[in-house]
C-alpha cells in the first residue's frame, strides 16, 4: 500500500465524537467535516457523551468548555481515565482561560480552539491530532516488534551466523522504519506549534505574521552566535508562542502603541510574559522555551522586568528575541505608535545598546538583516491574514496553493474585494506577503499584520 493509500485509510476510519449542548453548533460540526470521510457520532452533553464511549471505539473528541450538569472540563477528565488513547480537543471562549488551563492538567487535552472557530485552522487542528495518534500507536506497534525479534535472536542455535546476520538485517529496517516514525512525529509537533501560534494571532489586536518573522529571524541569530541545536529549537519554540500570554489581556490593551500607556497600563500588558508559565505549564519539552518567554522584557542593565536581570544573568535566548521583537515593532508602530522607516528602526536598536538590548546580539542581527536583504529590497516581509487585509499595505506577492495571483502592488479596495471573491470560490485562504519599513504610512499601529 502505497503512502496516499494509507493515508486515506487512517483518514476514512477515523471515528470523531463531537460534545455540545447547542444542537445547532452539533451541526455546524457535522457539516464541517462531513466530506472529510469520517465517522461521526454527536452527544448534546458529557453525559450522553460518556455513553457513546462506552458503546463505539473513538479515535477523538471535540468537547465545547461550557455546558450545564457537566462542564467540557469534568467530561473530558473522565474520558481520560476510561479512553486514555482518545485524543481530546476543547472548544473554548476567551472568557473559559482559567477552565481551560484546568481541563488542560485534569484531562490532558491535546489542543484548544477558540470559539467561534476558523473552519480551516479547526480542521487541520484536527488532523495534525488524528495523524499524532496514528504515529504514536504506529512507534509502540514497530517497538513491539523490536522486542519480539529480540527474543527471537536470543533462542538461535543452529546456524547462529547465517542467522545473525538474516535478523541484523530485518532489525536495521524496522530500525528505520521506526526512525522514521520519530521523525514524522517530530515534524508534526513543530507543525502543531506553528498552527497554534496562528491561532494565537487570530485573536484581534495581535500582530499576525510577527511570530513567525520573530521565531525565523531568532533562529538565524542564535546560529551565527553559534548555539547548539536544543537550544536553537528551544528558541523557535518561543519566538512562535512569544506572543501567547497577550491571550489574557483586554481588547483595550492589545490596540495601545506601547509607548502611549500609562504607567498602569504598561505594567498590565508586560505581565503577559510571565502567562506563559500557566499556559504551557505540562507541555514539558516547551519547558526552555517558557522561560526565555518569560524573560524578553528584561533589559540589558537591569532596568527590565519581572525580575531586573542584568547582563549574562539574561538568557541569551530572551535577549535575542527581544531584539527581533522590537526591531518589527518598531517598523509597524506597535511600540511607538508611528511607523518607522527601516533606518530609523535600525538606529533605535543601537542607540540602546547596553541599555535595553545586548550590543553583541544587536550587531550580529544588523549584520543579518544586511546579509539576507536583497539589493533592490532591505525592508522585511512578514505573512498576514486575509482578514487583516488594509487599503494602502505594499504587497509583496499574494499566492494560492503555490500560485501567484499578485505580486509588488499596493493594495486598493478592489483588490481586497478580488481576493475575498476567489478565496470564497477556491474554498481556502491565500498566502498574503506584505513589506514593511520605509514611510510605512499603510501600516496604521493596532489596525494591520
């Protein structure tokens, strides 16, 4: 069987259980991957939801966070004592933050997702989850066989070379087959932290397209630095999920330029650094990472926050992001409230050298920014939404599935009108590249990216 036919198998036999107790949202679920080919069992509460546990064999669950006689959270700890192997999702509104976090430790869910959700992003949500499972039961399948052969050698008597190296031989190719295995599973939860930190950014008043610019820019950084791998992957992990405590901060907050918040306010919204901790807290291999996210407002002469670390008491993960982080903040507005163009941005890193930023890591990422940048374009590119689409941004191409629709044009209202029309007709959302820096005048602080 060849790798598409698997895979339509794994697809096709997937059996989904979808909890709420809105019939209505039962069949916006339903209706949502009814051309998916997977079997589809619905329960209007946890309840009636633990009875078709009992009854069919469930591969996952989609529970909604808040229903009467028994939460999403208490459905979903009780389904993990009986089906352990059932990967469990929850349907969450911001409001849910401290029920979730609680549903994340008592029920061991595998993700959240916001409600109202993005059909898109929910399913591949769920598909990224349903080929986890499938890669995990796939590794304990190839292990067992391992052991098996294992034994297998420890009983030859006869021929014990011959044998030997007939058993090498099968072991070598499970042995990579099973290499393989972990490197699918790896790549998966990489791809599982990139969807979440787009999620992340669906929330209004976070800057989409940051992370990944922050987390690709951070990684060049920490190699010319000469980190080791871990803690460059420790690094990407971060820069993705920089932006991951501004979840709990209030509508009013997220849309204020930094430098234009009263006291009170600014100390509000630097606290969600330290969100992370609760946020990821059980996820064990982000452990490295919610600590330079925890640390990125420290400042170089010790005048940061939380805790006033100075010089190399500062992960040197938390520095660099920093630097990237403000550089693309000052570009847009988000800290000053005016864009800067890219010289003026440039001249701010080092005009604080010593002071907010560490002079090493500032030069080495100006260096970067020159070496990478093309003759006819220095200023950088980052991803943005369809939805965050603004008259005026200067784009640098706008693609689907691959193919380019437009390229090095300004938008007007009717290109925007033009790319929602065939985003409706081809079903799936476009890739949006847009510049930054220069006058920027298209990039209102709050409004775009």
């Amino acid at each position: 069987m060849d790798t598409d036919q698997a895979s339509l198998v794994e697809k096709t036999s997937a059996v989904l259980l979808f909890v709420d107790d809105e019939p209505n949202v039962l069949k916006a679920l339903r209706r949502l991957f009814h051309s998916e080919g997977y079997t589809i069992h619905l329960a209007e509460g946890g309840a009636e939801g633990l009875d078709i546990l009992r009854q069919h064999a469930v591969d996952l669950i989609i529970s909604d966070m808040r229903m009467p006689e028994m939460s999403g959270a208490e459905f979903l700890a009780r389904a993990v004592e009986q089906w352990p192997e059932t990967v469990r999702i929850l349907l969450t509104g911001y409001s849910d933050l401290q029920s979730t976090i609680d549903a994340v430790n008592k029920g061991r869910i595998f993700s959240y997702c916001n409600k109202p959700w993005n059909d898109e992003e929910l399913k591949l949500l769920v598909r990224n989850a349903l080929e986890q499972k499938h890669l995990r039961e796939e590794r304990e399948r190839l292990s067992t066989i391992i052991r098996l052969q294992n034994d297998e050698l420890k009983t030859l008597n006869e021929h014990l070379e011959e044998r030997v190296e007939q058993r090498t031989s099968e072991l070598n190719e499970t042995l990579k087959q099973l290499d393989q295995a972990n490197s699918d599973l790896k790549k998966q939860y990489i791809d599982s932290i990139h969807a979440f930190s787009r999620i992340i950014e669906m929330r209004p008043g976070i800057k989409s397209g940051h992370s990944k610019y922050v987390a690709e820019n951070a990684q060049s950084v920490a190699k010319k630095l000469g980190l080791p791998g871990e803690e460059i992957k420790n690094i990407i992990y971060a820069g993705l999920l920089l932006q991951i405590g501004k979840m709990t901060l209030p509508d009013k907050i997220l849309t204020l330029p930094f430098y234009t918040m009263d006291a009170l306010q600014k100390k509000s919204y630097l606290k969600h650094a330290q969100e992370a901790v609760p946020l990821l807290k059980g996820l064990t291999q982000l452990d490295a990472a919610v600590t330079l996210i925890h640390c990125q407002y420290e400042h170089y002469d010790g005048s940061g926050s939380p805790d006033g670390l100075a010089g190399g008491e500062i992960p040197l993960g938390s520095k660099i992001l920093s630097v990237v982080r403000d550089y693309i903040g000052y570009l847009d507005g988000t800290l000053t409230g005016k864009p800067m163009p890219v010289a003026d941005a440039r001249k701010r890193l080092r005009d604080f050298k010593m002071i907010h930023y560490d002079p090493k890591v500032v030069d080495i990422f100006l260096k970067h920014l020159e070496e990478s940048a093309t003759p006819d374009n220095k200023r950088p590119i980052i991803e943005i939404s369809w939805t965050q689409m603004r008259p005026g941004m200067e784009i640098e191409e706008i693609s689907y599935d691959d193919q380019i629709y437009l390229k090095n044009c300004v938008l007007t209202e009717r290109i925007i009108s033009s790319v929602l029309t065939l985003r409706d007709n081809k079903g799936s959302s476009p890739r949006i590249k847009v510049r930054l820096g220069e006058n920027d005048t298209h990039l209102p602080p709050g409004k775009v990216s």
